[in-house]
C-alpha cells in the first residue's frame, strides 16, 4: 500500500490527509467548504472553523479514511461505529465502516481502522485500496447481490471487530459481524464471506473463483 500522507494544524487539532487513499468522494468539500477548498494552497486550512468538533465530525463522514484528525491535548475521540457495514458502491469500490482489522494471508495486522474503501475492479495500483482505477478500467458490477448467499441468522451481537484477511492473488474474507449494503438491500449476517476483488466474478460482490481463471495478481 502507498501512502503520502499531508499535515495540517490547528492550535487543537492536527489533520492529515492521505492524497493515496483520497478517491475524491468530497464530502469533506461539501461538508465544510471553508476549512476543505480544492481551489487554495493549501487546500486543507483548519483555522477556518474556529469549531474542531465541526472539522471532526466532517473528517468522520470522509469514506476511504484518507482524512484522520489528532487532538493535540486529549485522547481521539473517534469510535467505531456500533454496527459493522460493508457497503457496495454502484461500479466501484466497497465501503468498510466500524471495528476493522485487516490482516495479510500470514495473519499479520495490517490496518486497523474505521473507514476503507476495497478495490473491487482489480485495477487499483494501490490494493487493496482503491485508486478510482474502476473509472478509466469501466468497471461495471452494479451494487446489487443474492441475499440468499448470506444465509440469514437472527443476530445475537452486533458490532465487535471485523476481521478482514487479504489472501495473496485472491479475494478478502470478512468474518464478524455485519451489515452488507447495496442499493436499497441490507442484510445483516455473521456470515464468513470471501469479497472479489479481482473484477472478474459473476457473482458480485462475492469471489466465485474466476480470479484462478485470470490469473489475478495481487501485488
Ligand atoms: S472525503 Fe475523503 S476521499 Fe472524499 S475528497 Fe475528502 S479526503 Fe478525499
Ligand atoms: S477475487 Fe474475484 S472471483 Fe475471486
């Protein structure tokens, strides 16, 4: 994974932001136009809202985590969210929220995080993140998907860590916890599911093999 990441600071807050993992989804510029302004240098000025709590709570909505604050004289206040949510982009990536560990094929931890946006298409130079490859690769996969793959199991828990492991030329597997997301579907489940990220299922979002059949690379 690439990373490049900017600092910006107030006299609280220090925010950074991670131009590799910035797919341009802009509700940072919608949220807050004064404090986020793609048309200044430099385009991230914390001293424009004189209120952290609104700068915070904008970085919070940011979908890839390529934006993440630092309070200065206190403990960060970000906290997952209390449900898990996998949430399908039309033709794009997939949208992670909540208590995410991610991990390698070895099992080593690789992130830990509240807000990633997965690579669906295969295209992404910087995987397992998207790039926003799938525009110029045309990725088409809709964000629809068979519930019945999910077998529905009344939830006992909810929340807790989503583990997901990246296994090497292949897709990712989500054990835990969650909410999968596509259109206006939403199933909830704890359902150990494998993700394509190779482009080439015909059973989105979920891997059906076909990554053998193209000789995926993940690296
Ligand atoms: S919200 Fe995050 S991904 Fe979207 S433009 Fe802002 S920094 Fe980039
Ligand atoms: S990762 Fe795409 S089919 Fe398995």
């Amino acid at each position: 994974m690439k990373k490049k990441i900017y600092s910006y600071e107030n006299q609280e807050l220090e925010v950074t932001w991670d131009l590799k993992r910035c797919i341009h989804a802009k509700e940072c510029v919608h949220g807050l136009p004064e404090v986020f302004d793609v048309n200044r240098k430099p385009w991230i000025d914390p001293d424009q809202e004189s209120d952290s709590e609104k700068i915070v709570e904008t970085i919070e909505r940011c979908p890839t985590g390529a934006l993440q604050y630092h309070f200065k004289n206190k403990e960060n206040p970000e906290q997952p969210p209390s449900k898990n949510k996998l949430v399908i982009a039309e033709d794009g990536p997939l949208y992670a929220y909540g208590n995410l560990k991610v991990v390698d094929s070895e099992g080593n931890e690789v992130m830990r995080e509240t807000r990633l946006a997965f690579c669906r298409c295969g295209a992404s130079s910087n995987k397992p993140l998207c790039d926003n490859s799938h525009i110029e690769a045309g990725f088409e996969s809709g964000c629809s998907y068979n519930p019945e793959r999910l077998e529905l199991e009344p939830q006992e828990e909810q929340g807790g860590e989503l583990l997901i492991k990246l296994i090497d030329n292949a897709p990712f597997v989500v054990e835990g916890n969650y909410e999968l997301v596509g259109g206006d579907q939403c199933t909830e489940t704890q359902k150990r599911m494998s993700f394509c990220r190779c482009g080439a299922s015909a059973n989105k979002p979920f891997c059906d093999g076909s990554h053998k059949k193209i000789g995926f690379q993940t690296t």
